[in-house]
C-alpha cells in the first residue's frame, strides 16, 4: 500500500526535517537581514538597515507593515509580547508556504503538469532549458535556479493565489542555496519519492507539519484550546480512506443513487454504499442538473473528503449526460439555480468528450465548497483540488495547454477581520455613510471567526443589521433584505477592492482590505443551502472566549465541539439533505449529549447508517470513533 506505516514514518520525518530547516532559515533571514527578532520580539528601525539593497529595503518594509497588519488581532499582556507572538506566526507562515509550493510543484511534476524542476534539483530537465535561455545574465548557477523557481510561483499563482501568490503575507521570504539543496535531497529520497503521484501525499504533509511535542504541551497547559491556532493544532487527524468512501458514499452517493432510481454508475464506483435490497427507493421525477449540487466540508482540512467527492462527481455528471441524451435537454431539475443560470448540458457541450474536458473546472467551481479555520489548510485544500483536477485533464488526454483555468473555487479560510482603526476610518471616507455604517457592523459581525469558523452564524443576523441600517421594509421585508444586502455588499466589494488597488495604498492597506473580502465570501458561503455536509469535524472542551456565544447559539449542543458542528452541518443543509461525520461514539450514549441526541440527532434529522469503528481509527487520536450520516428532515 502506498501510505502503510513504514511510508507515513518516512514521510513524517521528511516533514519534521523540513519544518526545522525552513523554521531556522527564516528565523535567521528576520534576525540577521531584516531586523525582526523571533526570539525577543525586538524589532529595529528601518534606519539601521542601511546594508541592505533597495530589493531587500521593500520586503524589510512589507514585513513590518505585515507585523503592523498581525498586532491589530494579536491579543497579549504586553507589546513586546505580543511581537514575539506574531513574530513566531510569520516564521511559521513563511516556513509551511514554503514547503507547500515545493511540494506542489514536485506533485505537478509526477503529473506531467510541469517540466521536471525539482526531481533531479539543478540537473532538471526544466531547468536545463531555461538556464540555456536564460544564459549567464541572471548570475550563478544558485541564482537562476532561484529566479526559475519564482517563475514557476508566478505560473502556478494564476490558478493557485491563495498558495503562489509571491506578495501575499505568508510567501515573502525565501531560503538560501544549502537549505534550499538540503531541501530537495529531502524530498527526493528514494523512501518517499514514489508519494508524489498520490493525491493523498499533501493531506498526509498537513497532517504531520505541526510538531506532536507542541500538540502534548498545548493540552498539558490548558484543557481547553486557548486560540484558533492551538484549536486547529489539537483537533489534526487524518482522515482514513475507507472512512472518507464510507461517509461519501452514503451521502453523495445515495443522495445521486436515489434521484435516479438505481440506474447509476455510482452502482460501480461506491463500494461502500449500503442498500436495503427491498428498500423502496422514492419515486423519480427527474434528476437534479449536477452544477446545481452543493457540497461542504466545514473542517475541510487538506480536502480529502473533497477528493473524493471529486472522484463521484465525474460519473455523475456522465449519468446527466445520458440523461438528456435520452429525455431531452431541460430535462434535468434547474429550479435551484438562478434563472438562466445554466443552459442544458447538451446545448453547452457539442458531444460527451466536450463536456468530460470541462469537468474538473464545473466540479470545482460549482459543486465543492470548504473552510477551515487554518489558513494553512486552505492553502493545501486547494491545491489538492487543483493536483485532483490536473490528473483528471491527464486521464481525459486533454492537453496542458488545452485545460480550462479553473479560478479559485470555494476553499475559504476563516481569518480575523481586519481591526486597524485607522484604516477603517479612510476606507469609510470612501463609502456613502449607510455603507459604511453597514461595513463597520458587518466586521463587528465577523469578530470571533478564526475561532468559530461557520459556527459564527453571521448570516442569521443580516436581516437585522439591513433593516437597523437601511430601514425596514414592509411585510415582504425577507426578500427586499437579501436584495439589499447583495446591493450593498457587491458595494462594499468594490469599494475594496479600489482600496486595495489605489496607487497610494500600502502594503497593509491591501492585507486590511483582503481580509475584509475574505469574511464576506465566508458569509456569502453561510447564506447558501447545502446538498451534503461532510465533515470530521473538532471535538472536545470549546476553544476558550467562545463557550459563552456557542452556548446561547447551540443550547442542546454546547457541551462538545463535535456536537455543534452537526448541529451546524444539518442548519447548513437544506430539507432531505445528507449529512455525514466521523466523531467519538460517545456523543450516542454518554447522558451529557442527551438533548443533543434527542433535539438535534432524532429533532432535526434521521439516522440512516452508522458504523461503529472503535478505537484506532485516526492515527493518533486516542478516541473510539463512529461514522455515521443523518438525513435533514
């Protein structure tokens, strides 16, 4: 097998040496060359950096705007503190991106996306050509190589911001030539070389980045997660292949399997999906169009459930096209999507291979949503979409050049709003002064969301925050809110977005600006109603700060995380919706989740499958699980 104990140990340790190569690197790099100090949190004026040339000059300056940007939402008891805190974060933001796109593009490389670049390091193939074209005008050999990988970044940016991005916050820096080398003696050792044509590889990357040492001293300090970081740390468990075909299975698969009376491919590709052989299925009407089938994972983590749901989203989207082919185009059910929002599938596409070359892009653009409250694993869910998607193109025998560009799909990390007053206060100058009312209250809205996540509810309380700022609407207020409130945030969208792009803007100006869009594309996710819901969601004591509002939110639910998040899964769902999780098995029996079992269990859904897994289902999570899946009634 390819991910057996003996490869995962392989790879584990790969992991750790990587962490610790890039983590000294960039600790050094902020200390020696920049004037930043991890380890005391001091920080030098720019005018004792007057060694360094104008190029290094700019990204001493972004990176202090940065930790100007990081202090506003950073809580601590002192300012040196509270330095040394955010300090620490960009080391391990610029390590774990680093390692990231290497491993993107080594995963690239095994696909035929991408010239061999990193497999033989400097004697690469990819590589080879470029210096000949390049010639000797960019430098050393060091150099180049360096230049040749930044180009790449650039390449993959397009499709891949969020990871690539070379002046996003988390990307500036980069290593010198031996770490840089030691590196890709790292990744190409014989015992791990054969993972990077896996589409697990980089969930298992994720998996085992953070340190198993820190994890035991986070939960000896504190029975509780005391931030978002330690509550992302402490709830890190891969998710088993078999599980994930479990859980899909059972609710993307019945719910496709059931909408067609059997007459599926999914009969072939779902191995797990379990069915009564005298079990009546509901009658037919016609099949949902699948560009209209929504899916979420709310603790997507690196996407493998995602993956998978990849996987029975190309059949489906073939039995749609067979559907037509036999009744008709139209008719496949649209009254879930916008008016004239999607012609027939048989009208967009001349024939099946036209349709089965724009599949990857439909899949990931229509049907996968998921957040995470890491953003690092935004940045791996992603990518390992975009990885799933490339082998698909490969498979079809649709050439690199010939693959659609894919934009970037609905992975959403749940990050602060900005907090800069300052920077408020020029943006509202900007703004009519309904709007920026409206945005000021908006962003009180989304405090809490690196904690919280989806469970923040804020898209319950638009209607008030519409009818407080812009008056009420009479008895058909409803629909007049959700119109005013997309009037007005397509508003507010542009008016960051001209914000972040001004010619006078500063480099925190446009971190204030894209987090501020990144709560309101979270928001926009929560007002939608989701198909299925799958999830190996948090569990255990709720993160401290936040006990209080998830308990007025949640009353039959507040006494565990894992219960919460189902509670949350089933809101999220609309009526006759799947739901399916993987949580301790102790929530079905345990007296304290009584009124969760009663109110939300058997209130808001019905059981329809269970296994009883026990213990050792998760790597190294010391908890008997259960996998189950729950129909929204």
């Amino acid at each position: 097998m390819a991910f057996d104990k003996a490869t995962r140990n392989a790879l584990q340790k790969f992991v750790a040496r990587a962490r610790r190569l890039l983590s000294e690197e960039f600790t050094r790099q902020l200390q020696a060359s920049y004037g930043m100090d991890p380890t005391s949190g001091a920080v030098a004026d720019m005018a004792a950096l007057s060694h360094l040339d104008n190029q290094q000059q700019q990204t001493a300056a972004i990176l202090r705007e940065t930790l100007h940007h990081y202090l506003a939402i950073t809580p601590g008891k002192s300012a040196q503190e509270r330095s040394q805190q955010v300090l620490e974060r960009m080391v391990r933001e610029q390590a774990f991106t680093l390692l990231n796109r290497l491993a993107a593009l080594r995963m690239a490389e095994s696909r035929g996306v991408l010239f061999e670049s990193l497999a033989r390091g400097q004697a690469s193939q990819g590589f080879q050509l470029y210096q000949m074209v390049a010639g000797p005008a960019l430098g050393e050999v060091g150099d180049v190589y360096r230049q040749y990988l930044l180009s790449l970044f650039d390449e993959l940016g397009q499709d891949l911001p969020d990871l690539f991005d070379r002046h996003s916050p988390q990307g500036l820096l980069f290593p010198k030539d031996s770490v840089l080398l030691d590196l890709l003696d790292a990744i190409n050792h014989p015992d791990i070389a054969h993972l990077w044509a896996e589409d697990e590889t980089i969930g298992w990357i994720y998996q085992y980045y953070n340190d198993p040492d820190e994890r035991k001293a986070m939960r000896a300090a504190s029975a509780a997660p005391r931030n978002s970081r330690e509550l992302a740390v402490r709830n890190q468990f891969f998710t088993p292949r078999y599980v994930v075909e479990f859980l899909t299975d059972n609710t993307l698969g019945r719910l496709w399997f059931n909408a067609t009376d059997g007459h599926t491919r999914l009969r072939e590709t779902c191995r797990y999906l379990l069915i009564k052989p005298d079990a009546p299925l509901p009658p037919v009407t016609r099949p949902r169009d699948p560009r209209t089938l929504k899916w979420l994972d709310p603790a997507c983590g690196s996407m493998h459930f995602g993956l998978y749901a990849f996987d029975l989203f190309l059949p489906i989207y073939r039995d749609a096209w067979d559907w037509e082919q036999q009744h008709g185009a139209g008719s496949l059910d649209t009254s879930s999507a916008p008016d004239g929002a999607f012609a027939p599938l048989s009208q967009r596409y001349p024939d099946e291979m036209a349709l089965q070359r724009d599949l990857p892009r439909l899949i990931i653009e229509h049907n996968l949503h998921g957040v995470d409250i890491d953003p690092r694993a935004a940045q791996i869910a992603a990518l390992a979409l975009w990885l799933r998607a490339q082998r698909a193109w490969h498979e079809a025998g649709v050439a690199v050049q010939d693959r659609p560009p894919i934009g970037r799909g609905h992975v959403l990390a749940a990050v602060a709003p900005p907090a800069e007053p300052e920077l408020r206060a020029q943006l509202a100058e900007q703004l009519d002064f309904l709007d920026a009312d409206l945005f000021a209250r908006t962003l009180q809205l989304l405090e809490g969301l690196p904690e919280l996540g989806v469970l923040l509810q804020a898209e319950r309380a638009l209607p008030r925050l519409i009818r407080e700022v812009y008056g009420e609407h009479g008895p058909m207020f409803r629909d007049a809110d959700q119109a005013q409130w997309h009037q007005a945030e397509e508003r507010l969208r542009r008016a960051l977005t001209d914000f972040a792009q001004t010619a006078h803007a500063s480099y925190q100006a446009r971190l204030f600006a894209q987090d501020a869009l990144a709560g309101l594309r979270l928001i926009d996710l929560c007002r939608q109603t989701f198909d299925v819901v799958v999830m190996n969601p948090p569990f255990g004591a709720l993160a401290a700060g936040t006990k209080e509002r998830l308990g007025k939110a949640y009353p039959r639910s507040k006494n565990d995380l894992l219960a919460v998040m189902v509670e949350r899964g089933l809101e999220l769902l609309r009526p006759g919706g799947r739901l399916g999780a993987i949580t301790s098995r102790t929530c079905f029996f345990l007296s304290s989740f009584q009124k969760w079992r009663e109110g939300v269990v058997l209130g808001l859904a019905e059981p329809e499958v269970m296994a009883d897994l026990g213990h050792g289902v998760m790597d190294d999570a010391m908890v008997e699980a259960a996998a189950y899946c729950l129909v929204k009634t």
